[in-house]
C-alpha cells in the first residue's frame, strides 16, 4: 500500500507544538509578531498571503500586513522594508514573491534585515545555509525535509533528484540535503529544464522532489518501484468548474502513485508544510531577538 503523506496533520502537529513556544515568549514580553508585504494585486499572491495571516492568528503570532501599490516606485516598497527592520513588534517579515515588473525581486531582498528574513532569502542567510550553519532554512525545503522525517525516510546514503533549481526550493534543498547531518547525508541530483533523459534522473532515485513549476512533469512511468514521491508543484490549470480553475502538482499522482512507496498529495502536501515553517521561522527570530 502506497503511504499518502498527511501534511496537513504534520503541519498542525508543528502548529500545535509552536503554540507553546509563543506562549512562553509572550509570557516574556516577546510576543512574535510576523508581517507580510503584497506588492500589487495578484489573486494568488492575496491568497497566500491571508492564509498566512490566518496561521498566525490560529498560533497566537501577531500578525501585520502592509499593501504596497502595484504602480508605485520601488522606493515605496524599499521605505516600507526600512520601517519593518525599524519596528520591534515585527519580529520576522516576507515580501511575497513575484513582485511587479519594474522592480528587482534582488534589490528587495537584499534590503530586508537577515535577523528578521523569515524566508531565509537574504544572501546572507543563503551563505550561512551552504556554509551548513543555517539561520532560517527556507520554508519550502525545510518543510520537505520534515515530510520524509515524518514517513520515517531516512535520507542517509539515499539518492534524490530533485527536479527544479529555483532560488527558493531546488537550490535550497539540494544544499540541505547533501549536509553532514542527521536529515542530510544524501546524494543529490538537481534536474532542470535542460537536463538530458530526465526520466533516467528519476527511475535513478529513492526520493524523487518533483519542484519546477510543470503541471503533472513526472509521472509513474519515470519512476522505479518504491519511491518516495515529494511534489513541490501548485499549478493553477484551466477547469470547468466553479473556480475556473483547479490545482496540481507536477506529478501525475494516479500513476505515480501506482508505484510510489508514498507520496504527497496536492493540495494538502508541501503547502500547508511551507506555511507551518514560516510560523517556526518566526518564532526563531523572535527567540533570537530576545536574547
Ligand atoms: N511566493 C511564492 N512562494 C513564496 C515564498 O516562499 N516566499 C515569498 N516571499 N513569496 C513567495
């Protein structure tokens, strides 16, 4: 029988253990408090962003919004950054990703405080990760590393391709997974969209991390039997229901799942690990600031 990983129950079993924490913080004085920056009115994005501030609510996390107007010159967004590095109840902040065009996503992150970058975007905090001294791990790969935690994988000696090499997800992961540690000690392959024979990549692996934003990319005849399936992907594609649309993953899940050892569903999978990640992130840097 094929494992279907629960995210939605490792997320609130984290959710449930950070309660803790923030309460014993606020006890102190040091309620964390996390903000989320939107730029623009992308539906997705706004999404995103009032779920976050739902967790926050559910977890005793005070939560802080600030809209930027889509049309405004960078600097609006860059004075807002300057605020939130200012503002003591703001523990840990995230400009939500894509910002609009005229404005350099790299200049943005470059600006925000490493202390209080809850994303763990910040060059800085991208050195210390690949140094293997990581001060935030990214909330997505982290958040997949707790998933096979939680199915009991162990990733030592273990081969995983990952499929994707965004900033955020494939570069991340690939760098926490090769790491002398305890949720590291793997051999990692990255594939991208210039990999050759990707499905040979695959067939290779015991954990296949299907993360390059490419609706249904893997399916069940690129894997061998008994593979642990990660599928990062959140695709909006047309359908003809109320929504106008549904979401999928990258991988075929019906076929994958045909040969999978386990594997996580979407929705319900990575995303509400991403989530549950961002609140442990922000709890870290409130316990950080108050020391
Ligand atoms: N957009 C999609 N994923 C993310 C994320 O993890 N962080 C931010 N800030 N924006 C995103």
């Amino acid at each position: 029988m094929t494992e279907i990983i629960d995210g939605n129950a490792v997320a609130s079993e984290i959710r449930d253990e950070l309660t803790e924490s923030i309460e014993r913080l606020a006890d102190a004085g040091a309620r964390p408090g996390l903000a989320t920056v939107l730029m623009g009115d992308d539906p997705a994005s706004q999404t995103y962003v009032n779920m976050k501030q739902r967790d926050c609510e559910e977890v005793g996390i005070e939560s802080h919004h600030v809209d930027v107007d889509g049309d405004a010159p960078p600097e609006e967004l860059f004075d807002t950054i300057a605020d939130l590095n200012e503002n003591d109840d703001v523990h840990g902040y995230i400009v939500q990703a894509p910002v609009p065009d005229h404005v350099d996503y790299r200049n943005v992150i470059r600006r925000v405080d490493p202390a209080k970058d809850v994303d763990g975007f910040h060059p800085e905090n991208v050195g210390r990760l690949v140094a293997g001294d990581a001060r935030f791990r990214p909330c997505t790969p982290h958040g997949v590393q707790k998933l096979l935690e939680s199915a009991g994988v162990d990733t030592e000696g273990k081969d995983v391709t990952i499929v994707g090499r965004s900033d955020i997800v494939g570069k991340p992961l690939a760098n926490l997974l090769i790491q002398k540690a305890e949720d590291g000690n793997a051999t990692v392959t990255v594939c991208h969209s210039r990999t050759d024979d990707l499905a040979e990549k695959t067939r290779s692996a015991d954990i296949v991390v299907a993360a390059a934003g490419v609706p249904e990319l893997v399916d069940g005849s690129m894997l061998s039997e008994d593979t642990v399936v990660i599928d990062v992907g959140v695709n909006r594609v047309d359908a003809d229901n109320d929504k106008g649309y549904e979401l999928v993953g990258d991988v075929e899940f019906e076929s994958a799942k045909a040969k999978a050892s386990a594997i996580t569903p979407v929705p319900g999978g990575v995303g509400p690990m991403t989530r549950a990640m961002l609140l442990y992130n922000t709890v870290k840097a409130a316990g950080l600031q108050e020391d």
